[in-house]
C-alpha cells in the first residue's frame, strides 16, 4: 500500500460519517476524498461575502485557532446542500465554519467538560453574535452539550490532515509533510489468536481487515492495554480489537466511555 492511500485510509478512520462497527476500513472506495466526491462535494475557498451587514473573508489559514462559543444544528438542514457541494447529515461528524476552507479538519474542545472531537468543515455559519462553529447535532450529544444548545470551545485547525484531503480532492500529489510518520504496527497490535482468560474488556470493533484493526488499535493506547485478536469464521479471518482486561464492570465502563468518545461508537463490554 503506498502511504498516500495509508494516509487517505487514516483521514477515512477519523473522519467517516459511518461507525467503526459498520465501516471496512481497507477499501479505497472508502476514502473521504471518495465519499465527499460523490456527494457531488468539492474543494473550495470561496470569495468574500456578506452576511448581515458584516464582510467575511475565507482563507487558507492553517494555523487558526480560536476560542469562542459553539452551536449546533440539526433536522431543518437535514439532506440539505452544504457550502461545498455535500449532503449534510446531522448524524455525521461535520461542522460549518465562516471562513475555513471547504473541507477542512478540526479539532472541538468543549472548554466546560474537556471532551474533544475531530470534525470535517463542509459547511458556513453561524452568524449569530460571538459564536465560531456549528457542528452537527451528533457533534452535539458526543462534545456533551447537545440540549444546552452552546457552549464555550476552542477550535483547532489539522493543518496536516486538512492539507492531506484537498490534495486528494484536487487530484494532487500528497505534500510530503502530510504523511503519516511511522506505519510501524505498535507492538500490542500484533495479532493474538486466543483470548485472555478472566476479566472485563472493550471490544472497539471486528474488521475483515488487518489494517483497519490496527489503525484502531492505534488510536486506543491512551485509553488502556490494546490488543487484536483473530478469529476464523467460516473461512473468513476477522480482527478485533479488544481494550482490558479490566478487573471489574464499573473500570469497563469508564473505558467504554473513552472508547466512544474517540467516535467508536459500536464499541461494547464483552467478558470471556
């Protein structure tokens, strides 16, 4: 695999409006350059406009970060055309911004819980007074303030991953430091055949493909021991990707919780 399909696979992982669960993470029809083309999106900068008496400016800006108030919004866009060609879809990981490049790759931090969550800017907005981003409504319920409606954030552009998409939007060779650093499997992702016996554990997911399990795995060692087990099912091989042991339900449950906050959220509590 060449590293700019690796690195298209990885935006995929983080980014796909689908769940983990229900995502093959090793074809390249999933890529979100892909996805986004045939939603009839495109790459877009856009010129000046005027919204409320007010002049906006977008621009290439890859080192924006800002702090400010965040809102959501939901089933009056639903199916909708966003700014740069897509469908918007509430229940995805996506977000509008007034002047960031269509698309762009954020990083949400909800300043009054410390959740985080990495979105896809496809659209423009909000306009309302002091307020910086509107993200999905599932965006919403994930960063925790999905009924309050606002809440105060910081915003963060992924200059890597941001630069990474539009290249393949654009049909361009990916910069080459956008690559992704090491492809080096971590040691705790080396396939394991038989389950370890006793405990709790959070299975993030099972995956027809080596590559996809590993990505997970990787996005998961901050969260606790790591590892991939394999299994053949009727012939066919399966990956999953199990966090624990945990000695107790209640430690499998606050892993649980910081599994679906990383956007896992098929994960499930499993016990041998």
């Amino acid at each position: 695999m060449t590293r700019t399909k690796y690195l298209l696979l990885a935006i995929t992982a983080i980014l796909c409006g689908c769940t983990y669960g229900r995502t093959d993470l090793g074809a390249g029809k999933y890529t979100q350059a892909t996805a986004i083309t045939g939603q009839g999106g495109t790459y877009k900068v856009g010129s000046p406009y005027k919204i409320m008496g007010k002049w906006y400016y977008p621009k290439e800006d890859y080192n924006y970060s800002e702090v400010g108030m965040a809102s959501w919004y939901g089933a009056d866009f639903h199916a909708k055309t966003t700014a740069n060609g897509e469908k918007y879809d509430m229940n995805s990981l996506t977000a509008a911004h007034r002047t960031l490049p269509l698309p762009s790759i954020v990083k949400v931090t909800n300043l009054e819980n410390g959740r985080s969550l990495v979105l896809r800017v496809n659209d423009r907005g909000p306009y309302a007074k002091g307020r910086i981003i509107d993200v999905s409504k599932r965006a919403s319920q994930l960063l925790g303030f999905h009924t309050q409606g606002t809440t105060k954030v910081r915003v963060e552009i992924m200059a890597k991953e941001s630069k990474a998409l539009k290249a393949a939007l654009l049909g361009e060779e990916i910069p080459e430091e956008t690559y992704v650093a090491e492809q080096t499997p971590l040691p705790q992702s080396t396939p394991q055949q038989n389950y370890e016996n006793g405990g709790y554990f959070v299975q993030a997911g099972s995956y027809s493909r080596e590559s996809g399990a590993q990505d997970v795995a990787s996005r998961l060692t901050d969260v606790g021991n790591t590892k991939i087990y394999y299994v053949n099912i009727n012939g066919q091989n399966y990956y999953r990707v199990r966090v624990g042991p945990f000695s107790n339900e209640q430690e499998a449950k606050t892993a649980l919780a910081k599994v679906q906050y990383n956007g896992i959220y098929d994960a499930k509590i499993v016990s041998d």
